[in-house]
C-alpha cells in the first residue's frame, strides 16, 4: 500500500483523483493541502466525498507532504508547481505533476506561451511526458512525470498514429476541439456561470491557446519532423468531456478502412484506447479513462475524431495510470481491473 | 414616447428589460447607469444587444438618471436603491424599484430580514405594490412602484383566488418553489458556476428566504386574515423559470373543476394569467410574461401549480407592464400588442 | 466467481448495472437477452460499454438463461416480468427483479394501480422487498427479490427514521420528488425529447403514479400503523439524480439536532446512507450508491431532503447490494470496497 | 392585413413562426394544418401559444388552403411539400417553403442527395432562394420561395463576403458545425432523447448531410466559381443555436481588422447581421434573427465563425423576413420595428 498525497485538494482534478483513489487496492491517501487555513473536512470542501475518506485538507509545506508521502499528485496551479516540486523531489517521493509547468521541454518556449520565466529550467529536459500510451516505457522508472494537458492527450492520441505512419501531412492540421465547462476550473468567473454558459455555443483563445505548444512538441516527437496545428477551442453547455474534431490533409487517398486499421494497430496493447468505425460521442467516455477514436472521410477529407473525459483520462485518470506505473503495477489498477 | 433610464444596466434584469424594451413603441432608452468608470457600449456588456441600442452604460448620479428621464427603472441591489430612489423622485421622474427595498410595508420587518435598517422608512407604506393582477388601480397613479421578487409573484399569483374565495386555510401552506439559475444573478459565485449547479437539484435558503415576509404580507392583504407558508426555493439546472408547486389544505372538498373555474373567474380580465386543466410547465412560459396555473387533487390533498419565466413575469416583464400601467397604456404594450 | 444474467439488457438500468458489474471481483456477466433477433453485440447497444465485456445480447427463453446462471437480473417491463420470474426460479437461479411486478404484496392493490391481473399472486405475499437498509436480514436467504423503484427508495430512506420513532404523524406527507429525465426509460416518447425537457421543470403523474402505494405499503411496514402520503414526482431537465423534500408533520417540536440524531442512529450501520447537516444535493450522490439524508425546520414545518441517483441507489446499485447479500458478501463490494 | 396559412404546424418551425406572427402588424394567422383528423386546439399541440391564438389544426388540403390564405408557410416533410406546393400556387396564394424541396436548382442533385425523382422538376430553376441578404431583389416579386436550411444559411453568411472578394480559395473549405438539438425535430427517436444528448458531444452525417450540395450550389452563385465545401455537423447539449467554425485558406495573407472590414462592408446594409471582433456565442443570437459573424487568425489559418439560432434565422425567422418582402413591407417588421 502506497502512500498518496496531493497538493491543491479543492479543485475538480483533485476530487477526480480521489474518487478513482477510494477504489484502489494499493493506494491509501494520506495527505491534502489546501491554502485555507481552517484546515477544512475534506466532505466539507466535496461533499461527495463524504463517507469515503476521513481526512482534512492542511495547510502544509511541499517538504511536509514529501516526507508523509510516496507518491504526490501536484494540482496546483502553473507557477505554483514549479516551486512545490523540487522541494517534493527532495523530501524524498516521486510527483505527477497536473499543471503545465513541466509539459514543455524548451523553457523559452514555456515563456513565450505562458509569460512567466521557469524558475526551475534545468529539469524541464529530463522529465518524462506522462502520455503512457507514447512513452510507458519512460514512465516507471522517472521521479518526476509531467501530466498532459486534457485538450493535449485528446488531440495527441488522435493523431499520433497517422502522423507516425506518416499518411498525414504534419503542418496546416486543423483542430476543432469541444470541451465541456469543468476544464475551466472552480474558480469562480463571469464566462463560466451557469447562466452564461448553459444554452451556448462559443470559442475561446483562437491562436493562443497554451496547449498548441504541447500538442506541437509531442506530435513532432512523435513523427520526428515539426507538426503545425492550428488549435481552435471551443466551450460546451456540459459538465465534462472534450471531442476533438481533426482535419488533416492525406498525402495519399486512403480508405476508411486502412485508416482503421492503422489506430487500431498502433493502440493494439493500450487498454484505454478504443478505435471503433462509430464516430465517438463524449458520453461513451463520461467518467472513464478511455479514449475513443474513429475517423471519417468527407469526400476526400479526412476527418478524425477523439473523444475523453477531460477530468479522467484527459487529467486525473491518466494521473493514476502514471502512478501505477511509477509503482510497478498494471496500469488498468483501479480503473479496470481490481486485483 | 417617453424617456427611460435604467439604474444598474449590466445585470440580468437590465437584460430583459432592454429586450422588452427595443420591440416597445412607446418607450425610448435614453439612459443606462453602471459603477464603471470606462463607460462600456452596451454592446461589450450585453452582446445580444448589438444592433438594437447605440447606448453607453455611464456612471451617473440618480439626481442626473432622474432629470433626464420620464421613466427610471431601479435594477440596483437592496440597500443602493433605497439610497438611490428617493433621489430620482425628487428629480421629477417616476420609478419602477426592482430590488426588495420598498416591497415590505413594515421597516421593522425589512430589518429583521435583510439586516438593514431601512433609511427610507416613511415612504414604505405609501409605496405601491406592483403586482397589476392584484393592484392594478393603485400603480397607475403611483410614483414609485415596488416591482416584486420573482418567486413572489409566482407564489401569490397561484395561492390568491382560493384565498380570497376562503377555500384553503391560510396557514400551514407548503411551497415547493424550483428555479432556474438566473435568479441567483450575475455575479461569479461557486454555488452558480455552470459544472456545480448542472446536473444538480437542491434546495436553498429553508426557513431563511427573503421572499417568505413578501409572499406572507400580499396574501395577508388578498384575503384579509394573516397567512403564513412554509417556503422552501429550490435551484434547477435549467437558465430561467419559476414552478411553484404548492399544498395548502383544502377547508372542504372541492373538486378541481370547482377549483379550475375558480381561478379563471378570479383572472377573467387578466391578459397574462393563463388557467389551464394541463399542468404547467416552466418551458411554456419561457421568454413570455405569461403566469400558467392549474390545480390537482392529489386524493384529498390541493396541489397548486404556477410557472412563470422568473426574469419577466418573475422581474422585467411585470417592470414594463408597471411602466405601461404608469403611463397610462395598456398594460400588454410591446410584449403582446403593438398598437 | 458467479455466473450473471441480465434479462432485458438494452436499457439504462441494465447498462448500470454492467458498469457495476464490470468492477465486481466476484461477479462474471455470462448472458445478456433482448427481444431483437439480431443478437446485437453489447458494445452496439452501449458503445460506452466497449472494451469492457465481449458479449452479445440474446434473445434466449428465461429457462435457457436461469440454467446458466446463479444469479438473474430481471430488467423487463412490468407484466414481461411475472411471466419470465417463474420460469427463471423453476430453472434454478435466484433473482433480483428490477420490475414493479413483485414490489406490491397485495395482488388486489397490483391490479388497482398497474390495470392488469397478476399472473402470479401466490408468490408476492413471500417475495421479499429488496431495500437492505431496512430488510437485510430476509435478502440473504431469500430466492427472488423485489428490488424497488427509484422514488420509492429514495422516499423511504428519507421518512423511515421518524416514523419508526413515531415523531411524525403518519398521514398526509406531503412528497415533492424531483427526477432527472433517465428515469422514464429509454424508449422513444415526445415527452421525453432533449428539445421538450430541456429548459423545463413540470409536474406529472400526481395522485396516480405507481410508486405511491409502494411508498406506503413499506412505510406502514415500518411502523405498524397505516401511512398515508401525498406523492407528487416532478421531471426535471438534467440526466439522472432524485431528491425528494418532504414535508412532515411533527408530533412535537424537535430540534434540528435532534431530528439529525435521530437518524444518524437509524442509520449507523448503513454504509450507503450519508445524514449530513447539509441539504442534499443529486449532484454529491451521482453515479454512487449513496443516498443523502438531511433535515430543516422551516419555522414549525419539518423538511426531510433525500438524494439519490435514481439509476444506481434508485435502481441498479441496490441491485448489486442485493446481490451481494445474496451471495453471502459484503454488500458493499464492488461499490465501496473490492477485496 | 394578409391572411396567412401554415402546413404542418405541429412541428418545431411552425411553433416559432406563429411565435413570430403573434406580434407582427401586418399578419393574421387564418389556417393551420395536421394530418391528424381530431381538429386538436393549437394550445394543446403548443401549450406555450395559449391565449394567444383560438385557431384549430385542421386536416386541410393544400388547395383549400391556398384559397383561405394570402400567404402559406409550408413546414412539411420534404416529398411531401413537392405535393402540396403546386395545388397552393394554383389556388392562387404565394408560398415560403421550408422544407428542402425547392432549394437545389438541379433536379438530378436532388434526386443524388434525397434519394427521390423530384415530382416537381421545372419549377426548380426559377424558384427563388430564400437568403435576403444575398437575393433580396428577387424574392419581392415570387411566387415560391424556398426558405434556406439552418446549417445552409449559417455556413453561407460566414463565407459569402471572403468568397465574392476572392480572397479565399473556393475549395477543400472545413465546416466544423454545432447545432442544438431542435434541429432534428420533433418526432421521438432514440437519438434525440434527453437521456442520450444531454452531457454529450457527437458528430453525425459526415459526407453526406444534405445541407452540402445547398451550401455549394448557393456559394457557387455567391463567387461565380465550383465551391466545394467539407461540411461536418455536430450535435450539442443545447436546445437551439447553430455555431459554425469554417476553415478557409487565405489566398494571400491579409489581417483580422482586413477581414472583418470586408465583411462589415458586404453587409453594410442588412440589419440582420452583426460584424463584430468578438467571436459569436449563440446564446448571443438565440431567440433572434441575427446572424453575428466574426473572424480570427490562427497564426496562418483564417477562421471564420457564425452563429444563429437554428429555428429563427436557421428556419421561421427568416421564413418571416421573406413574408415582408412579399407583401412590399420593411423586411424587420415584427422582428426588430413594429410600425
């Protein structure tokens, strides 16, 4: 039994994270944080938490929760992460970090697209992408995992396999990407009020969204050649879910059929991809950590379309997939399987 | 045509009743207010609103918002308007108040309430309240009139034919009010973000709710013996809309034909009241300043239903048939007739 | 391991219960029917269910199904039910029957409110009603159980502590319950459409709907004297979730305290039901087995709030629960626990 | 006063014209058609129109009424509508029709994208279109006019200004579109229901919606070129609002304020469309019979948005706005004036 802490106990991840945590075998969370400083219940923070865990969020330091913990889950804000997790990595435990702020491995590029100079530039090279269906194999051994971003993996684990076999052009790839309001966070803001939201329709951050960069850099590692993307996203009247809706040009014509097979050839060992020829609904992911895949051709366009829960596989469930990595056990632990 | 201002332009109410307001033939807009200082177009704080006015939300003092109108509507929140409203009236022009500030008739009730001591407390009993069902002879004359809260009107507008006809007793009345998330305004809160109130129902404000005293001195008023509720709001996942369901307790059996053509003798010349054997349905009454009501036997227990869309019939929509009332139009102008 | 059927397995409770399932150590799906003759594999009928069984969904006889397993879901409509519960027991299996057909134990009272003769009278006065929180002790040994409604459940666990202390009169209980649109099936109706519920709250059902003499036949049960309530089921515009405010009449006054205490007794050894200070909400219990208890004094007026998710407490989670029992296991497993 | 008729006004189009119609100066609604043979009161097939019309839905035929009626709104099926349209135009009163009929110019399209031989082959080449911004000059003198489809008219505003600029290249243009669910209608299938749609996002039709060949054939007039577009609709958790994000590729590189100039030019005198800098929300449209319209730059991959609501502007909004340039009237009357 592993033990578990987080840090940043209050927002929408951390309450994912905690309810995929009540499952599993071989984890037992031990400590959360929280900035307040009543040391408030846990249900009282998320009352549907109540009767699952009997712990307060403290007010503690990163060394603190290092030294309590085997493993911590970082939910704080960018900035705010690269100041918490060297001291984690040197109070002894292993961080999946959720903020961007170890995402990118260029701390310039991380400047120019979040405007804060990275206080901690040096670990950027060597921390692992925390995608395990790209980079498992890196993942068990690392110290520190960087979690991707939820528009990121949904984008990544949809093109991935046609930009590896290399029947897609890898610039001008147009992404219309829908995501559900919860990726927005619990803070309190105008744009995301019920009222403001519900019986609408919108995009937002047309050409500066922060997840382009990510996209861009594990894409082109992924074919090893630069991929452009041109990232459009755009707000839904739900609670959670993300479809990504991708235009890229084939090089070649190719059939719906070849196109298939390809995915489903590359995510034939990933037990959280799913390629079927039904164009995926983000229902059919709701409070899962599956992806589903399937691609269109729209006379000779090819479409391809992903969909995740943004809270799941797009954060906190691919956060525990990491972490049953670092810890040596079946990635599906506690999602799919329970033994 | 007249000349109106609205005091506090950036909320819902302001909203709607600028939407009434673009199809009325009589009124002209003149004059917007908010605490802003940049003076924003009413475009970039309403944006479907472009189009229709070529206005700017100033800064302004009411004395200035009274001096250049015919017509002030006050959507200011209670204690700024009971600061702001004496002000527009020595000024000259008449107001239509939509904050709670001068619906109580008893100061000491509105302290016990809201908190306040109310600093205008001499004008509350000669203040007209503006429900035109049930007042519609005193606000054509009035200068001032207190526009009601939304579950207040909806509550009264069900429960006062049968009180006033003395068929259920007066106290003892449970409401059961649901409504939809506009009503708790526009300002961010963690309660009314759209992933915390979606896909959620649950109640509010038990034993505590403002509009309980409002319900309670109107129906006194309508039937002439104190009347006491139990009033218990309750928050949907859904923009906008009131459904009161209510059980009183019948003082003899009645059947609900008796009771159906009770409530349609009661509003025979009431153009917005609408009695029907159906069951009212908050979506019937959407974007309309219609109440719908109907009644069932529930074995011997009388459930009564009200709908109404809470920011016009509830706000904005009973505002604009006050303000027709005061001008001596008929009260359905630009929101069922043209003429 | 124990070999599970699900008779009726394209609707929502049965792909519930198979999410449930699917996590259970204990349980191993093996036979799923449907009156198609296609036999559509399951990922078809539930696309969200892909990857996680591979099993088609047949359209077997109830004795071919009950000779392959030890325990049956039984998820057909009212009427369909009686007919294939017979057969499964001859065959051998024991069932937990999702249906109304075996809830009531008077075929008299059956007929009044479902219009149709039971076609197996003799067996109802000996089913047992299949709601652990009160009737553990009969579910372990029993061979059918009625597993109950979504309201009802919901109803009972919120009025069962002050009617077996005897502090609230047993007669006119008013019930304003509240359900997410999930809860009418999924087959095809104008009333059920996105367009027509969206956006809408209304009232149905009221003085006819089934559930009520469900309600007061456990009720009565519970403290041995005749319960009498008024039932009155609201639709409201959000997936799944049920709270029923429910108002009482107090014997004496009592505290809030009290009246909290009162329950947290009631319910000390239940794992599934959470008494909070807090007023339930549907969003803290969904997708959970739980059901949220709390109470308000509105003035003199008792208020009893109870929260469940109508598909998983309301319907297939007690399913499980049962089925647990049945076999002699924790009832919590593979809900709470997984060892 | 013209005499107006509608076919099939049980539908969701013919809710919102007579919505519409009821506030409108200079029209009188005479006739309503169903196939139903029990002559239902309009207020119990639309609950929402109580009080504001006593008319009946008859089973009419066509003849009968094009002789009651100046002008008919027919809201039939399509290969129903190419029935009745010729027994209206015969009996001698002018028709808007929204169905999709008589909005393709060739009948072999037709025929390739329906599935049908088109009973009604001549009179398509000089039927007008029914878009007034694009063809206003020719619709005053019609007899028939074909009302444009939702996604059509939303796709065609967005692009018409770039296209007849010739500042976008004709082809390989991406429509990623999202409607509301009141764009399917409202017969019950499963794929509409509440249950299904809500908290979900989901693609369908890919390659062969029907709205394509209309987007192309009206944007080919529009730039006097072959237009080939890839259209992708998707389906939102939303009653009502199209958004459509369209991805042409810039012939030569040109600046957002460039852009949006030249649309604020090209609709320079159409009140019904809004140029703005900030990207469209549909709730800023909905209920309206705008089109708001932007543009932004995804470093180098122009993207075009456009927002109405699909049952206003998509369908009965614009039904109506070609009704007034019929009878010669402003063509806001009864949607923005009302003298």
């Amino acid at each position: 039994m592993s033990r578990i802490g987080i840090l940043g106990a209050t927002g929408y991840t951390a309450l994912e994270l905690l309810k995929i945590l009540a499952r599993h075998p071989q984890a037992e969370v031990t400590t959360l944080t929280t900035r307040q400083e009543n040391s408030p219940h846990l249900s009282d923070v998320h009352p549907s938490l109540a009767g699952l865990f009997d712990l307060r969020c403290e007010n503690l330091s990163p060394e603190d929760v290092g030294r309590r913990c085997d493993i911590v889950f970082c939910a704080l804000p960018h900035t705010a992460s690269m100041e918490a997790v060297p001291q984690l990595l040197d109070a002894g435990c292993r961080v999946v970090d959720l903020s961007a702020d170890y995402r990118l491995s260029d701390p310039g590029v991380y400047e120019t697209w979040y405007g804060h100079v990275h206080t901690d530039p040096t670990r950027l090279s060597s921390t692992v992408y925390g995608l395990p269906e790209l980079f498992s194999d890196q993942i068990g051994s690392a110290d520190l995992v960087a979690n991707p971003g939820c528009y990121t993996s949904t984008s990544i684990l949809g093109l991935a396999p046609f930009l590896a076999a290399g029947v897609i052009e890898p610039n001008g790839i147009v992404i219309d990407a829908k995501s559900g309001v919860s990726g927005a966070g619990r803070k309190p803001k105008l744009g995301t009020l019920f009222a403001e939201c519900n019986e609408s329709v919108t995009a937002y951050g047309i050409g500066n969204h922060r997840h382009t960069p990510e996209i861009e850099q594990v894409l082109s590692d992924v074919c090893g050649t630069p991929v452009q993307v041109a990232f459009n996203p755009h707000l839904m009247p739900m609670d959670r879910g993300i479809l990504c809706s991708m235009y890229p040009r084939l090089k070649q014509p190719m059939s719906e059929d070849d196109l298939l097979e390809l995915a489903r050839s590359f995510y034939q060992d990933q037990p959280f991809v799913r390629v079927s020829s039904q164009i995926p609904a983000t229902k059919n992911v709701a409070h899962t950590n599956f992806c589903d895949l399937s691609v269109r051709l729209n006379r000779d366009q090819l479409v391809v379309f992903s969909a995740t829960d943004n809270l799941i596989k797009g954060a906190s469930g691919v956060a525990v997939q990491n972490m049953n990595l670092l810890l040596g056990l079946d990635q599906t632990l506690g999602m799919l399987s329970f033994v």
